[in-house]
C-alpha cells in the first residue's frame, strides 16, 4: 500500500487546523449554515437524521493496522464505539460530535487518513479492486495510477465546486470488483506495463437515474490520465446543470448532449488541455511507485521456504466448518504459498458493514500475526487480508472464528450490502437494517444458503442507492407512500463481470414493511423449485422471466 511521507502528514495535519478554525468561525456567527456546509461536507461531516456523520476517507480501500487501531481509537473516544464500513470503501462514525470531529480529524491525520472529499460536490475519494496488486490475471495493478490521479485531483481548485459529486475508480482485473460501470469516471486497464493503456468509460450511477458508463475512450495511454480528466471536469464545470441537483450529475449532461457528441466536446477541450499541461511520465509514476511498499519485503515476510502442500493443510484441522470456510473465503493469491483471506463484516446480530473498536483491535493482531499487518475494505462492506501464508490458515481460522468473523458467507445471500437507511440517514425513506436482520435470521443455516449458491443481495433506504440495490442479483429499495415505508423489489442486476453490469428492473408493486422479507423468501422458494440442475439464480431469472417470480413474490401481500 502507498506510505504517506512527511509532507503528505503535514498536509493532513494542515487540513484538519484549518478546518477546525473555519468551525470556530461558524460558532462565533462569521459563516451561516449555508456557508459553512461545503466546508464541511468537503471534510467528511454530514448532518444526519439523529446525530452528525462523519465519513473518512481510505484510499483505495487499503490500511495498515496503525490506520486501523487509529479508527478503533477514535470510535472509542469520539463516538458509540463501532463504525461503518460503506460501499466506497470508506469508514464512517455515525453519533460523532461536531466539535469533536477536528480532534478526530487531528488525530487520523498523524496515521495518514483524513475525511478530505469524502462528500460534497467534488471529485470524492478515489476508489479500486480490493484485490489489487494480489490477484492472479491482473493486466496491471492500478493502485499507483489511482494515487497518480488522487494526488493530483487533491484540492484541485477546478474539482472543488462541481456541479455534483464526481466518483472515479480503478481496475486492473478481468473480473470487475470496483464496479466501474456505475461510477461517474472509470479507468481500466487493457494494456500491460509498460505501456499501459485504459479503456475510459463516464457518465455511470444508480440514483433516480441508473445508468450503466458508456465507453468515452478506448485506449488510453496511462501518460494522459490526468490531463484527460481535467478535460472531462472542465467540460463538466461549464456544462453540467447547476440549477437543478437532481439533474446535475455528469450521466444526465452526456444523456442530454448525446455519447458521441460529449466525445467530440471532450476531444477538443483535451487537444487544448494537452497543449497547456504538462504530460506525466515515467518519473511522475517511479515516484508514486517508490511510496508502495515493496511488494518482495511482504512476501517475504509472510511466506514459507517453500510452496505449501494444500492437502497437509486441510489435515491440520480436522473439520467441516474449517473446510467450508476455506472454499468460501480463501482466494488464491498471485504469488505461490499465499493466500488472500475475505473477512466477511455480515451475519444476525450485526448491520452489514459495522465493526466494533473492539473487533478493529483484535484484528489489528490477527493482521500483524498473519498478513503483513495489512488490511483491506472491499465495496461490499468486508475486509481482506492481503499476505497470508498457506501454512497458517488453520491458526488464522481460530482466530477469526473467535473474533465471529469466520463464517463461510463469502457471496452468498447473507454476505448481503446494506446502507445505514431510516435508522440514521436523513434522507433515507425506510429503514435497511431491519430487512437485512430478518433476511439473516431467515438463512441461519449454511446449508440453506449454499443450497441456493451465489446470491448478491443489496439493500437501499432511498434513491440515492448507497446500498447499490440496482446491481443486485436481487435489489430492494425504500420507498415513501403516504408517509409509511414501502419496498420495491428488483431483479436481474449484476456487476461482477467487467464490461457486463446490468440494471435490475422492478418485478412489482411496492411491498410493505411486513410483506418484504416474505416475498424475498417466495422468490428464493420459487427458484429452487424451478431452477433446472446446477443453473444460477440469475440464469434462471433470465430464463423465466421476472413475470414468473413477481407471481411468486406478490403471494407475500397481505391485502
């Protein structure tokens, strides 16, 4: 992962003074609400429905155990205790205090981590493949173009006052695990090092608009990344609505312009762009790259003289749960005798995503113990553990299945995402959590779950779809009726495949807070029973029809 030097600390450390003068100046009355929103929102702070929000930015989606003791010790402190792993692989401390937040921000600024363009009408945080640089097929591992263009797009004066928020991300993989379709700009790679090149696509999102990013570019040379987004965002900042938010994202400006039109737009302001801005080049790469951790000391570090024989592996634990969750949760690793560990932050008791200080910590051990104390946040509200020697995984088992964290729901039903919904966000129309806590108690069983196989399950409270419930295989989102919370429900989204997302679609007529869960359980029945032998869940929605299951779901309706 990128280590922070000293002027990126300081520049963290400058960030949240600032910010905590600019709070002191709206409580003295200097700045009115209005004025100090962007502020704050451009440092993380929310105002939500019961308390503030703070969201805190981790690049990427990687952390080192000092990151991670840091966010054990400021929900402790600061907050009730847990925080909140969301779908952008960000953390974020739900009951903080406004007055407390510059301490925190303090306090995560002296590990690297900050709240900087976590929110607000910027380009956000920049977000890539959890499985980065480990996984095996990768054409190139993104993460040093990522930091290229983060660093460079950081207090950027033309990408602080957009029309709207900006979501950019990064894949090196075949296999699409940074959902690149739906983000506003999207960069991946199809061409090695050294001459890397990336297929460019704009203008996705989910939201009240759902849209799927149409391909701007077809092969750019990594060179033209930042002087190519800074066309896009200056085409953006003259063109994108501004008096109207819920049509000032950059997918409505290029539906209204038209694809091809946008291109053209966008080739002549970079003909102009390249003319007056400099071109990145190997030096600007060697620097970033020189920030990473060297990826042989890892290696070394957690790897055994030799590869592992697998089998001697599975002896060591003579146990059916040990083996489930190794298929479930142990990936294979690009280097040989490795592993990649899923630790999947879901089951009953617990809102999908949140984690406690105590968990955090415990973890932090397990990490220093077993994974080069390094940690990842995956979109799905789970963590990774990158660096794992095959020969420790049944020690790594015990651990986690203490801790809770070792139940083998990697991609089933109950590994499910979910937003924070009604019971915290202000602008959520119906709660999450509680439909996910009821489907979880409905799929206790592991036989139950694998006998329906892989399921993506996603959950929103309202439009804005931070539970990205339209890439669902199934998707449920809140709605408001007369002021009383009801659920649609979809079918037929999917986002694994890389070029081959598709939308869900609405099976039927909304379903109340007490009939949801019950057509979700119609639908997995109805599946089950039609399903021909070994056939997906979503082949046999696409082979039926979402006809033959919205029969299935509306038996559920109670009136």
């Amino acid at each position: 992962m990128y280590q922070p030097n000293t002027f990126d600390l300081s520049r963290l450390k400058e960030r949240a003074s600032q910010f905590e003068n600019q709070l002191k100046r709206h409580r003295e009355g200097v700045t009115t609400p209005e004025e100090f929103r962007p502020l704050r929102l451009q440092n993380g702070l929310y105002i939500q429905r019961h308390a503030p929000m703070l969201r805190i930015a981790i690049a990427y989606g990687m952390l080192n155990t000092r990151q991670l003791k840091s966010l054990a010790q400021i929900t402790t402190k600061y907050d009730r205790g847990y925080g909140h792993l969301t779908t952008r692989q960000n953390m974020q401390l739900n009951w903080i205090k406004v007055d407390d937040v510059p301490k925190a921000l303090k306090e995560l600024a002296e590990v690297g981590l900050h709240g900087i363009q976590s929110s607000g009408n910027c380009l956000r945080n920049i977000t890539s493949d959890a499985l980065a640089g480990i996984c095996k097929g990768e054409i190139v591992d993104p993460r040093p173009y990522a930091e290229i263009l983060r660093q460079w797009s950081t207090f950027h004066p033309e990408l602080s006052f957009l029309p709207r928020k900006f979501k950019v991300a990064f894949t090196g993989a075949v296999e699409d695990r940074a959902l690149i379709q739906v983000h506003d700009l999207a960069f991946e790679a199809i061409a090695p090092e050294p001459e890397v090149r990336f297929r460019v696509r704009a203008g996705g999102g989910l939201g009240r608009t759902p849209v799927l990013g149409p391909v701007i570019h077809d092969s750019l040379h990594w060179t033209d990344i930042t002087r190519y987004t800074h066309a896009l965002m200056r085409l953006y900042n003259r063109l994108g609505r501004r008096d109207n938010l819920t049509k000032a994202r950059i997918k409505i400006l290029i539906r209204s312009v038209g694809t091809d039109e946008f291109k053209k737009l966008l080739d002549e302001e970079f003909t102009d762009v390249k003319q007056n801005f400099k071109q990145l080049d190997l030096s600007d790469l060697d620097r970033v790259k020189n920030q990473f951790l060297e990826e042989g000391e890892i290696v070394n570090k957690v790897s055994d003289s030799g590869e592992t024989n697998e089998g001697e592996i599975e002896k060591t634990i003579d146990s059916v749960d040990f083996i489930n969750w190794k298929n479930r949760c142990v990936i294979n690793h690009k280097f040989p005798g490795l592993s990649i560990v899923k630790v999947p932050v879901k089951g009953e008791g617990r809102a999908p995503g949140d984690v406690t200080a105590e968990e955090m910590l415990s973890l932090c051990e397990i990490a220093d113990k077993f994974s080069a104390s390094l940690v990842r946040v995956t979109h799905a509200q789970n963590f990774v553990l990158p660096y794992v020697s095959n020969s420790v995984l049944p020690d790594l088992y015990l651990k986690l299945q203490e801790l809770s964290m070792a139940r083998p729901v990697s991609g089933l039903l109950t590994d499910m995402v979910c937003c924070p919904g009604g019971d915290f966000c202000s602008l959520a129309n119906a709660r999450s959590i509680t439909v996910a806590e009821d489907i979880n108690r409905r799929y206790k069983s592991l036989d139950k779950l694998e006998s329906l196989g892989n399921i993506d399950l996603r959950i929103s409270g309202c439009m804005n779809s931070c539970g990205h419930h339209h890439i669902g295989n199934i998707g449920i989102l809140g709605v408001d009726k007369d002021g009383k919370a009801f659920y649609q429900l979809l079918l037929g989204g999917n986002s694994g495949e890389k070029g081959k997302a598709s939308l869900g679609k609405i099976i039927a007529k909304a379903f109340a807070e007490d009939e949801i869960s019950d057509a979700v359980e119609n639908i997995l029945q109805h599946y089950l029973s039609e399903r021909d032998k070994n056939e997906t869940f979503r082949n046999t929605v696409a082979r039926l029809g979402n006809a033959s299951f919205a029969e299935a779901a509306n038996k559920a309706r109670k009136s």
